[in-house]
C-alpha cells in the first residue's frame, strides 16, 4: 500500500503541481496517508515524529515525507532524521538518513554551509559502525532548482534510490527497519546535536572516545534532572580529557583595543555599566568591532569600528536575536 501511494506521487506530481497548492486529495498522500501507514506499520511510537510535505505556502521541487526522533529533533530544520525524498522528474525515490540543511544555511555562508554539512555527512558514514546492504554515502540526485532542495542533496549521511519498479511495500519496511538501527546507532554516537562533535574534530577525521560517546549519549534524555544526574554518574572523579587543536583566528591588534578602552574609562557604551576590578586590579570591560573582522563584512581594526562594552551587552550584540540586540541599541 505504501509502495502505490509513493508511485502515485511519483508519477502524477508534475502534472498536479499546475493545479492550486494545498487542495484536492492527492495533497493528503504526502501530508496524510503515508505517514499514516508507516505510523500503523512501526506501532504508532511515540519515540519518533512522521510527517510529509508538498512544500510551504507552494509546490516545492521535492516532496518528502521524514521519520525524526523526538529526543533529538522535532523538525528537519534541525538534527539529523530519516527522510523519503522523491526527485518526481526521474521517478526515483530516496531513503536517506540525512541531515538538516536549515541549522547551517541559517548559520553560515552558502559556500562555508555546503562544506560544513558534506564533511559532517561523510565523518558519520565513516565512524557510525555497519550500514544497511545497498546504502551508500554521498550526494543524491534531486534535479534541485531551489537553495532548500539543493541542501536536500548534499546532506545524505547514507541513501538508497528507489526507481519506480523497484518500489515495494516489503523492500521498503525491511530497509526503514535497517535504517531504524542505523539512526539508533548514530544517536547513540553524537547526541541530540549534530555539533557535540566540534567541527575541527571532523576536520581531522577523529573518532571519539568511550567517555564522549557516553556524555553525547546522555543529550538525549529530555529531563534536565536525570540527565544532570546521569552525568554525575558518569564524570565522578575524572578529569575531563584533552586533545589538541588548531584554531584559525583573525589576528587583531590588542594594544589599540586597551587604548581604546582606557579612552572610555572601560564604561560600556551602551548600558553606562561601569567597570568591575579585576583581581590584578585593573578595571574590566571587552572591545567589541561593530563590523566583525574580515569575512563579508570586511570590519577594520580601527578605533572606528570599535566600542567599549560591558559582558553582558558584548554576549548580546554577539549571539543575540535580532529582538534583543535592538532592544539594547534604541
């Protein structure tokens, strides 16, 4: 039954994308049906969200429909997930344990956003123990016209493609119950977030330890009080551990941020705070570039695009909404 209802899709979705969006019964197959069906296959498990999409306010270039562990995600935004994406121009059909475009292409650059998401993708192929027969790592092919679907491709941890006779209802729950392990696996490996694992460990292609898997595996747990507790189970009395590594800094000239600072008596330029005294007894306050340095701002090391600020409105201006920050600067 499933099997039919993907077919369908696959061959009737360019012909029902010239219709109005979001009406008629074929837009439930997707948002509905499917996901019904898998939920009634798999036992209605409350561990795991289903659904499936057309698109958001219009037809998208690729329909899919996503299976997500709700300790680590509750959306494909974000985390990493089991994902059917239909590339409805070949009639193919993927299986993919992938990962979530938005949480980089929010985050960063397109370019510097493609490269992060490829080297996470493959360092999970490479380090997630065995994968499911016919699975493979790498891009897969959505005839992607739009940013969005274009993320859809290149975000694969390991995919299988479907051609349109190779759809079967008994093919395809053997393979989702495979994957099920596999995603399970992973969880177990990295956490309820994809970045436990510091991207200049997945730079340098190393593993992670027995303790670092064991403290990622505790992100899981929903409730803050048993996870605190299973972590004092786990740290007790052992030091945390140490690995080298290489940062890439812009370099910034400290003498004129001090200057800078003593010609503004260290009083932060927005709140008024002034200065706490440090225990060498010197007062405290941090320079901020109102233009970050280099990168597509192409901030200067200059004392115009410098301001004195207290912690806590640095921390703001920093990593703060865009409600936040403006809440402080009016």
């Amino acid at each position: 039954m499933i099997d039919a209802l993907f077919k369908k899709v696959l061959l009737e979705y360019q012909e029902e994308k010239k219709k109005p969006f979001g009406t008629g019964p074929f837009f439930g197959i997707v948002t509905n049906e499917i996901p019904t069906l898998l939920r009634d296959t798999f036992g209605n498990n409350d561990k795991f969200k289903i659904y499936g999409s057309f698109g958001t306010g219009g037809w998208s270039d690729t329909p899919w429909v996503a299976i997500l562990n709700r300790n680590i995600t509750e959306s494909t935004k974000n985390g990493y997930y089991i994902v059917y994406l239909l590339n409805t121009k070949k009639n193919l059909l993927y299986l993919s344990l992938a990962v979530g475009w938005s949480q980089f292409q929010e985050n960063f650059s397109v370019n510097e956003a493609r490269e992060k998401i490829q080297k996470y993708s493959t360092y999970f192929y490479k380090h997630v123990g065995k994968m499911p027969q016919g699975f493979i790592n790498g891009p897969v092919d959505l005839d992607a016209e739009t940013p969005l679907s274009k993320g859809y491709e290149i975000g694969q941890i390991i995919s299988k493609a479907y051609s349109s006779t190779e759809i079967e209802d008994a093919t395809l729950i053997k393979d989702l119950k495979e994957l099920f392990l596999t995603y399970d696996e992973l969880a177990n490996f990295t956490g309820n977030d994809i970045l436990n694992i510091p991207y200049e460990q997945i730079v340098k292609d190393q593993d992670i330890d027995k303790n670092e898997r064991a403290i990622n595996k505790i992100t899981l747990i929903k409730d803050s009080e048993n996870a605190l507790e299973a972590l004092r189970q786990l740290i007790t009395d052992q030091p945390p551990g140490k690995r080298e590594i290489t940062i890439m800094k812009v370099v910034r000239n400290t003498r004129l941020a001090k200057l800078y600072k003593i010609n503004k008596k260290y009083i932060c330029e927005i709140c008024g705070l002034k200065p706490f005294i440090q225990k060498n007894g010197q007062p405290y306050a941090e320079a901020d570039h109102i233009k970050p340095l280099g990168g597509q701002t192409n901030g200067l090391d200059s004392p115009e695009n410098i301001r004195c600020l207290c912690a806590q409105c640095h921390a703001i201006v920093t990593h703060g909404s865009d409600d936040e920050i403006r809440k402080i600067l009016l």
